[in-house]
C-alpha cells in the first residue's frame, strides 16, 4: 500500500464522473486534507490555488496520461479513454476468508473436476502442502457432477496420507477424504458436509494463529483496494475475527490506508460452542455489547451497526427454503433459524440493522412477512436488507417496495455457470426465469457485493454480467439466466456499487464525489460507459485513493 501521497494536495484534469444517478460529469477536481474541495473547471481550479506556470501550461498541452508534482500539489492527467469515479463499495463481502484463500490452492478456474482432481495431485507431489497438517483446497463446482456422483474414493487416491478437504465455491460444503472420518469420528456419505454439518469438521481444522489471521485479513483488504474498493460491509463477522478488525483499524502503521469496514456480527454463530441453549436476550446482550465497544474506540473507518442473520441455505445443497418442492425430493428446502420474526423485531427495537442471508422464495417471504408485522414501528433510521437474493415472489416484490427494504445482489451470479447448469434438475423450469429480479427491484434500494470469496472481487465482472446476463466478453446470442428484461443499465449497475451500496451499509454520502466530501475515488483503464457492455470486464483499476491517500496504483499505471 503507498503512503506517499498524503500531504499532497491533488488535482485530477479529465473525464470524472461524481455522480451515476443522476450522471454528473465535471473535468476538474481538487483535492485537500481527503477531502473534495472544488469540482468544476480546470481553468477556474488551477487559478484558485495559482498554478498557472509556464511549466503546467507546457504539461496541459501534452497528450496521454501523465503526472506533475508542483511544490506540495499533485497534478494528475488522464489520457482520453481514461476515466475517474468514486470507489466502489462491497455491500456483501468476506475478505478474512479471502484472504485465506489466496493462500491456498484454488480450484475454481476449472471446468471440470477431471482437471481439478489432477491440479491437487500435481500440488501435492509438489510437496506444496507438506509443511501442512492438512490439505485444503477451495473452489469445486456442484455443477462438476452432473453426470458423475461425487466419490469419497477420488479424494483418498488422490490423497491417501493426510486428512483432505475441499471447500465447495459457495463455501456451503465441505467434500472430504475419509482420513477427515478418522479424525472427527464423523462419517457422510461420499464425504460430503453441509451447513451446520460442517462445523462438526470446522472445529477439528487446524487453527492459524492470531497473526496468520490478521496476515490474512490484511491481504484479503489489499486485494479488495486493488478491485477499487474504498469501503465494504464484512457478512459475517466471528468473535475472532471482531478481535482481529479491532487489532488492525487501530494499528497506525495501517489506519490510513484501508478502506472503510462496516462489520456484521453473525448472529447463528453467537455462543456456537455451547451445549445448551442460550436465552435470547442474552445473546441481544451480547451484540448490543460488540456494537458499543466498537462505537467506543471512535474509530473513524471502523464501525458496526449490523448483525447478519443466516435465514436458509443454498440450492446447490438443496437447503434455499423454497415455496415448491425441490425435483425428486420430499422437501423445500431448511430453515437455519427459529424465531426470525422474533430476532428481527428484537434488531429493530434497539436500532441494529438486519442483514439477512436469504436465497429461497419461501425464506425471503418470511422475512419481509416479519418486517410488514412490524411496519408501524419500523425504524425509519435503519437500512435493513437482504443479501444475494435470487427468488423472489411477487408478494415479496411488492412489500420490499412498501417497506422500504434494501436489496443485494451478487450479480456475477446472473449467468449461467457451472453452478447453476443444476438448476433445471432441482427446480421446476418457470424458477429458471425468475431468478435474479433486480429490474423488478429498482425502486429499491439496491447495491452490489461480491460475496469475495464466493465469486470475484472484481466489481467490473459483475457489472458486465449484470448488464449483459452472459458469461465474461460474450456477444452472441444471449445465453440469459432469468428474463432477459431484467438486464439492468451500465448507469444504473454503477449506481449500485457505488452510492446503492453506501446507503446499504449505512455511510451517507459515500459513493459520490461531493464537494466537502471524503476524497475517495478511483481511476479506471476505460470509460465504462462508453464501451461496449462485452468489453467492461477488461477495466482495469490503475490507482484507488481513500481520504485522498493513493492506497493502490497498478503497475499498468506505470507503462502508459
């Protein structure tokens, strides 16, 4: 992360967009102290801090990109394809575990297990993971098995010596070998944990200790800035990993250079470890205790406000809580929680926002079912939202409207992969074309998240697809998942990641550049607006600021 430019007061001359609804451009930008302090006219700004010199006026007629430092100011030109706009925000993400994932071997490019089986092999004799107690690996696709029934067999050729786990690309199963049986004196069938399952495996991983934690963490938010992201909402938040923000955001050698955090305490996961049930109150105790705590530190861009709440499953392991059986099955799917309207009333009544993870049309309907009971006393200071939608019901429609309820969406999701080749043999048909109604949404508030590690962290991926719903730099015929009328704008896409996301995690007035505003900006390969909607994915950030500190600048920035 660069540090250098701190004291520097900035001005960025270009295509600058501050804001995408309504889309407002201007080609000047001054920048002072992180903040935004003039918009407007390259003329009229450089006059104001007087820097008319022959030596700037030579540069401004200079084409390309290119940058000038006068005294304590820094000039910064863009070349004529070159855009800069306000950060992006990941409203759904989980950069610890990202973090943790880019240390490990990563299976998800594949596209067939046949190729991922032999990239584990070849890892293991490579002796990649011999200082390890175990082996891990991250990214399997259900979609892999549509033909052929996953086998625990596979997984002890391949690695007969040492207990072996692949994490599915969800992060909602694990796919072990049977040396995993040996260790947690657990058995399932063909190896395969998932949900709740899984903690009877979690508890039995080794351990990374508190720095290798906070490494990880730390490399899971670089990784984030590197996409353009200047602020995020973590969806699941641990009491190790509480800890693990707090020791960070507090360390000054960091402080100034991430991005800002909102953290969402996971509710399900509270007092995990206990045998018996723990009363409700107490566990409202509990959060209310971590939200205060947090709110003490004054800490300027760590806060939280929020508690996650993890309402269903996933379709891949039939466990979306749906309105319709799921396909040669006897059931619709698993409720992760009792008690929703209850714990949701509970959130409201003490002014906590709810973040809720619900996939199936029958989940989501309970959930908005539990705001409308409460409609007279909703708290009209809290944003709450549901995350990652992808079934939606007309009724559910309807009151997200009425309720003033905020919407996220994982929007790389919106094509069809691997993943979700699996849909027609789980759901009847008329789900396939119903999935992913952010068009249906767009009265709402809606932003856009990642779910980093689940998918990319790269926004630009994600508005791609949510604009075109094809696969990355597909232009033929469409090959959509859903109605194809629910394709959103590049405009309204931007939108979402930027100023929709902020007012998700509840940072009014992020997601636009403002004069007086933080100065947290990005500076983009292309005009993403400009382009043809196959081509936004080649975007590429080539410097992110926050607080008007540049954090990230690509090594492509360099070479122009």
């Amino acid at each position: 992360m660069n540090n250098h430019n701190q004291q520097l007061e900035i001005i960025v001359i270009g295509t600058i967009y501050i804001s995408f609804e309504p889309l407002v451009q201007v080609e000047c930008m001054l920048i002072k102290a992180g903040k935004v302090s003039r918009l407007g006219q390259t003329a009229e700004i450089l006059n104001q801090v007087q820097l008319q010199n022959e030596l700037l006026q030579e540069h401004l007629k200079k084409p390309g990109y290119w940058e000038l430092q006068i005294d304590q100011t820094k000039i910064i030109k863009l070349n004529e394809l070159q855009m800069a706009m306000p950060g992006m925000i990941d409203s759904h993400v989980h950069p610890q575990s990202g973090g943790i994932q880019l240390s490990r071997l990563t299976i998800q490019k594949y596209c067939s297990w046949e190729d991922a089986k032999n990239a584990i092999r070849n890892s293991i004799e490579k002796g990649e993971h011999d200082k390890y107690e175990w082996v891990f690996a991250y990214g399997y696709s259900q979609g892999w098995f549509k033909e052929n029934k996953q086998n625990i067999q596979e997984l002890d050729d391949v690695c007969p010596e040492k207990p072996l786990i692949i994490m599915r690309d969800d992060c909602h199963a694990y796919w072990c070998n049977s040396k995993i049986f040996e260790v947690t004196q657990t058995h399932q069938e063909d190896g395969i944990y998932i949900e709740e399952q899984m903690n009877a495996v979690r508890k039995y991983i080794p351990k990374l200790s508190e720095i290798e934690q906070q490494n990880c963490l730390l490399k899971g938010l670089q990784h984030l800035v590197n996409y353009g992201i200047v602020a995020f909402q973590d969806a699941a938040v641990k009491e190790k990993l509480f800890h693990n923000y707090k020791k960070l955001y507090q360390n000054q050698t960091y402080g100034n250079q991430l991005p800002y955090c909102c953290m969402s305490l996971c509710w399900n996961d509270l007092f995990l470890e206990q045998t018996q049930n723990v009363d409700e109150e107490v566990r409202f105790e509990t959060v209310e205790n971590q939200i205060k705590e947090i709110r003490d530190l004054n800490l300027e861009k760590l806060y939280c406000h929020s508690v996650k709440i993890f309402v269903d499953g996933v379709v891949e392991s039939k466990t979306a809580l749906m309105n319709v059986k799921y396909c040669q099955c006897s059931h619709n799917g698993q409720l992760m929680i009792q008690n929703v309207p209850q714990i949701i009333e509970g959130l409201n009544d003490r002014g906590i926002q709810a973040h809720i993870h619900s996939i199936g049309d029958r989940a989501t309907d309970i959930v908005v079912e539990a705001f409308e009971r409460i409609s007279h006393k909703l708290n009209k200071n809290v944003i709450n939202y549901l995350a990652h939608l992808e079934f939606v019901s007309p009724k559910a429609i309807e009151l997200f409207k009425k309720l003033n309820l905020g919407a996220n969406f994982s929007a790389l999701w919106f094509y069809e992969s691997p993943s979700l080749s699996l849909m027609p043999t789980c759901l009847p048909q008329h789900y396939m074309e119903g999935m992913y109604p952010i068009r249906d949404l767009e009265q709402c508030i809606i932003g856009l998240g990642s779910d980093w590690p689940v998918s990319s962290a790269n926004p630009f991926y994600a508005i791609e697809v949510a604009v075109t719903r094809q696969p990355l730099g597909h232009n033929q015929n469409p090959i959509p998942i859903g109605d194809l009328k629910q394709r959103i704008t590049i405009q309204q896409a931007l939108h979402y990641y930027t100023e929709g996301s902020a007012k998700l995690i509840q940072k009014p007035g992020f997601g636009l550049l403002t004069e007086g505003g933080h100065a947290n900006f990005i500076i983009i390969s292309q005009n993403v607006l400009k382009v043809n909607p196959s081509e936004i994915h080649q975007t590429q950030v080539l410097s992110t600021f926050i607080d008007g500190v540049e954090v990230y600048q690509s090594q492509k920035l360099e070479q122009i």
